[in-house]
C-alpha cells in the first residue's frame, strides 16, 4: 500500500481569530464535561472500581478534572491475561497491517484537535501554544511509527548462497507494560503505547496519576480506530500498589518507562530479577530527566542565545525533561547576555494556561514544595535576579525564577530541577564550558551558541548528550526531525520518533531455508 510521504503536522497559527474562537469553544466544552468517572479498560470492557482517584486542575486547584478508577493487582491479573490472549492474533498481522491503526488514529486526534488541546490545559495546565505543540507531537508519533513500522516487513537484506533461502524477520517481544509521566500526558502516552503495539506486541498501560483523563480520551481514540479488545489495557493505579507488581510478574516480558531517574532505576532493578517460570530475560527502555544546559560563546549572537536560553528554561514551566535550567556563559559577554536574559525574563506573563500566559502552573503541590526548597538553595549558591516567590493559593505558580553567579560545583547546576529555575555560570573559555555543561550525571539535550566553527566541531565530539542544538534551543525536538533520547542517567540510549526505538519492541528470527 502506497503511503504519503511523513510531514511533522503544522502547529496551530493563534493569531487567526477562528482559530482562537475554536479553541474558546472547546475550552468550554471541556470544563462542561469536567469531574466525570472514568473506568480501567481491560479486554476491551470497562471496569469499575471502588477506589478512585481525582486528578485536580493545577492552576485552580480545587477545580476536579475527573476521579479515575484504581487498578488492584487482580486487575493487572487480569489484564496481563488479556493482553496475553490478544497478543496471539495481533502478533500475526503484517507490520503494515497494524500500521493502518495508527494512521486512522492520527486522523481522529487530528479531528479532535482543539479539544485534545483543551483536556490538556485544563489537566496538565499548559498554555495553547505548548499544548498545541504536544497535540502535533501525539500525532507526529503515529504518522512516524506506523512509517518506519511497514519498513520492518521487508526483515533485513541477507547474503544469498545458492540453494538456501535465508530471511530475516522481526517479532514482536509479547506483552508489555508502558508507564508514562504527567508532562506529556497525550504525546508520550501516545509514542510509547503506539510504538510497542505497531511493532506486535499487547500492553498494559499506566499512566501517571496526574494526568490520567488526557490518557483515558487517548483510549477513546485507539478505541475508535479499531485497535482490537485487549491489545491495549488501562490500568491506572498507584505505583505503590501495581507498579513492581506488574513489571515484576512473570509474564510481564518488557516494560517502556517514561519518568524520573529514580522510579527508571527501581524499575530496572526489579524487571531484571528473574522469578521462577521467567522464560525471558526482560527488556527495559527507559527515558529519564535531565540537568540540560546551554554553553554560549563570546562569538554568539547575544540576543538570539537570550531568546533561546529563556525559551528552553520556561517553556511549560521547565517541566520538560529537555529543560535547559542552566546556561554557561563566556565571562567577556556575561554581564551584557545575563541582562538580555534578565529582561527577557521580566516579560513573561505567570497566570492560567486557559489565557494562554506565558508561564502557567508546575503540576501539584510536591511539585511546588520541592522546587521551593531548590530556589532557596538557590540563594545560598548565587545572586537571584528574578522571581523567586511562588504562590499556591489558588493553582501552583512559581514565576520565572534566575540565579546569576551560581558555581560549576552548586546543586542547582547539577539537579534536575523540574521547574521555573534558571541558573547562570560564567566560564572563562567555550572549553572549561564544556566541562561545565558534562559535569552532571545525565546526558540529555544540550546547546552551543557560537559563530566560531571550530567550536561547533569540538562540541559534536565534547558535549555528552543524546540532543545536541547548535545556535538553537534545546528544547521541542521534532519526530523524525531530531529523534529523542538521552543517555547515562537520562535513559537507556533509543530515540523515539524513528526506526531506532522501534527496534526495542522487536527481536529477530532468521530463518534458513534449503532447497
Ligand atoms: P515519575 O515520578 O518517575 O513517574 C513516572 C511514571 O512512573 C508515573 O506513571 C508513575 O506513576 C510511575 N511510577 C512511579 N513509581 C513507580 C514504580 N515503583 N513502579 C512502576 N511505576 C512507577 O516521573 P514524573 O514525575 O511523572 O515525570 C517527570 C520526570 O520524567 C522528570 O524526571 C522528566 O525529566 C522525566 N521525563 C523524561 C522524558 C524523556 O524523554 N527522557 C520525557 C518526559 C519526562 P504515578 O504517577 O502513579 O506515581
């Protein structure tokens, strides 16, 4: 079957005023339909549940969004069964075969645009603009993964040898359990749950307590695409209860994680103890947080390296695992790019993402709390310039907060932060920069502002991470443009967005055949 060429969907123009009037009405048709129930969904039937929990509007934080029901470990049973049977039909389809769902899925989240956009703001309180460029993302991911998927039929070419017929085919692993973060409620739900069952297999998916009704209308749409009872199951629930439970059990054969360095690594841990019965050896992708930053150059074109380091510290709040929260500046520019920054900064409107401000909410009260406590470390380690004093009466505002003069060494240049925090450095070279930005124990995106093409060189080979923005900021890579995935503690090393992540979900068969 011919297949268009892929094309990243375009982001949304707000300056046209049909555009803002569409996104208005869903805006209100969404809080209409705010505090409903959702079920888990396992064999395709709904399933109810005695325990709920409610997920909470972060900028109005008595406002429900909707009370999820709670997986119990029989539900997971219950579910890993399911999936287990389902997994016997779905694993004989061609790749293109399943590939189909994906496109048809990517079709009604492109009809539902707008209101996707709105479930997102109201529950992972973004503003339109990142919203909207999660919206493309989602979308990105199913046009991308069901493309590289119809390449995975064609198996490998193989050296021919007269009267043997050699192939190379890829399998799908079985069943699997896809645990996701709050920050990218639908894309990362949507890349992760849509890259494992393209490529055969059948899951289980958690989403994160957070954000759980933005996972659950991802579930209405793959049901609408057809994705057959059991190939997919819901299984929200607390981690405490269900989380080693499902990525320790026996049938359980890889678990996709999306999350923090710390649940990465207990996950890694119990998925790799074998259990009695395991025939397998269990495989993990895990895509963690970052300490992500950017390096400028005295040769840099100050106001753009200004722009760049204020976009990928605030964007959403710094809640992106590609967060740039420190910048690394030349002491010969730092006063003048540390102003630029500074007014830039000041600029930045702190309120609801459902006015579209440019800084909304961090995600809940711990949130808040733990970012807090940094930005009054914060003020034990450098000068703060800008912000610094959040707001939780209403919904979890934190402004835009800089510390200037912070120490290669400081906690807040080596800890992800995961919030509106910026740090500044001064270095005496693009060298000791680059020493600098390594100096953490992840390896996610990273940035050089420079004219000077010897540096450009120097840090392809220096800069120690999995993304890496010259003259760019290091945040919004795009699917199939800048495939995504850091490594050391930033995760297991894959991309998402292209053929390379595909291949954790698969193992091959070569298969010989004399005549
Ligand atoms: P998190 O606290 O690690 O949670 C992630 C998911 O893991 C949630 O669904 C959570 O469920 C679940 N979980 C927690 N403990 C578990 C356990 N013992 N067993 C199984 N599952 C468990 O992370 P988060 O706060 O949602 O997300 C923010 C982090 O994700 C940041 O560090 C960020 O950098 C990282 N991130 C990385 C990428 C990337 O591509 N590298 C992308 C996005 C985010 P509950 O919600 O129910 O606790």
């Amino acid at each position: 079957m011919p297949v268009a060429p892929f094309k990243n969907d375009a982001p949304t123009d707000w300056s046209n005023i049909e555009n803002q009037e569409e996104l208005k009405k869903s805006l209100e048709f969404v809080k209409s339909e705010l505090g409903k129930e959702y079920p888990l969904i396992i064999a395709g039937k709904e399933v109810s549940t005695e325990k709920k929990l409610a997920s909470y509007n972060p900028a109005s934080h008595k406002e429900v969004i909707g009370y999820m029901h709670q997986a119990s470990q029989d539900d997971v049973e219950h579910a890993i069964t399911a999936a287990r049977t389902a997994f016997e039909d779905w694993s004989s389809l061609t790749f293109q075969e399943r590939a189909l769902y994906l496109f048809k899925a990517a079709k009604i989240m492109k009809r539902r645009k707008s209101e996707l956009i709105a479930w997102q703001i109201y529950e992972a309180g973004k503003n339109w603009t990142e919203a909207d460029g999660e919206m493309n993302e989602a979308i990105d991911f199913l046009e991308m993964y069901g493309r590289k998927a119809i390449e995975l039929d064609e198996g490998q070419k193989l050296v021919s040898l007269p009267g043997i017929e050699n192939r190379f085919e890829y399998k799908p692993l079985g069943v699997g359990v896809i645990i996701t973060p709050w920050n990218f409620p639908l894309a990362i739900v949507t890349g992760m749950t849509g890259s494992a069952i393209v490529t055969g297999n059948a899951v289980l998916l958690k989403p994160a307590s957070l954000t759980p009704v933005v996972a659950a209308k991802f579930m209405e749409i793959m049901d609408e695409a057809g994705v057959p009872d059991g190939v997919i199951n819901f299984v929200p629930g607390s981690s405490g209860e269900i989380g080693d439970y499902m990525v320790g059990h026996r049938d359980t054969n890889f678990v996709s994680f999306t999350g923090s360095k710390e649940v990465g690594l207990q996950i890694d841990e119990v998925a790799h103890t074998r259990i009695p019965g395991q025939r397998w050896i269990k495989r993990v992708v895990a895509e963690m947080g970052g300490k992500n930053g950017v390096v400028v150059d005295e040769s840099a074109d100050l106001d753009a390296a200004a722009k760049g380091i204020v976009t990928s510290a605030f964007g959403y709040q710094g809640q992106k695992c590609s967060a740039g929260s420190r910048a690394i500046i030349h002491e010969n520019i730092y006063d003048e790019l540390v102003d630029k920054i500074v007014e830039q900064t000041k600029n930045l409107q702190v309120g609801s993402g459902t006015e579209n401000n440019a800084v909304g909410p961090v995600i809940d009260d711990s949130a808040f709390n733990k970012i807090t406590e940094y930005i009054e470390i914060g003020k034990e380690e450098g000068e703060l310039v800008v912000g610094g004093e959040g707001d939780a009466s209403e919904g979890y505002f934190i402004p835009p907060t800089i510390f200037k003069d912070v120490s290669p060494g400081a906690r807040i240049m080596k800890e992800e932060i995961f919030g509106p925090v910026l740090a500044l450095c001064k270095v005496a070279n693009v060298e000791e920069g680059f020493e600098v930005y390594n100096d953490t124990e992840f390896g996610l995106t990273g940035a050089l502002y420079t004219n000077n093409r010897e540096q450009i060189r120097a840090a392809r080979q220096k800069m120690d991470c999995g993304n890496l923005f010259i003259n760019g900021k290091c945040t919004g890579a795009l699917v199939g443009v800048q495939p995504f995935g850091g490594y050391y503690m930033s995760g297991t090393g894959s991309k998402t967005g292209n053929l390379d992540y595909l291949l954790s979900f698969v193992h091959a068969k070569t298969i010989a055949e004399n005549f």
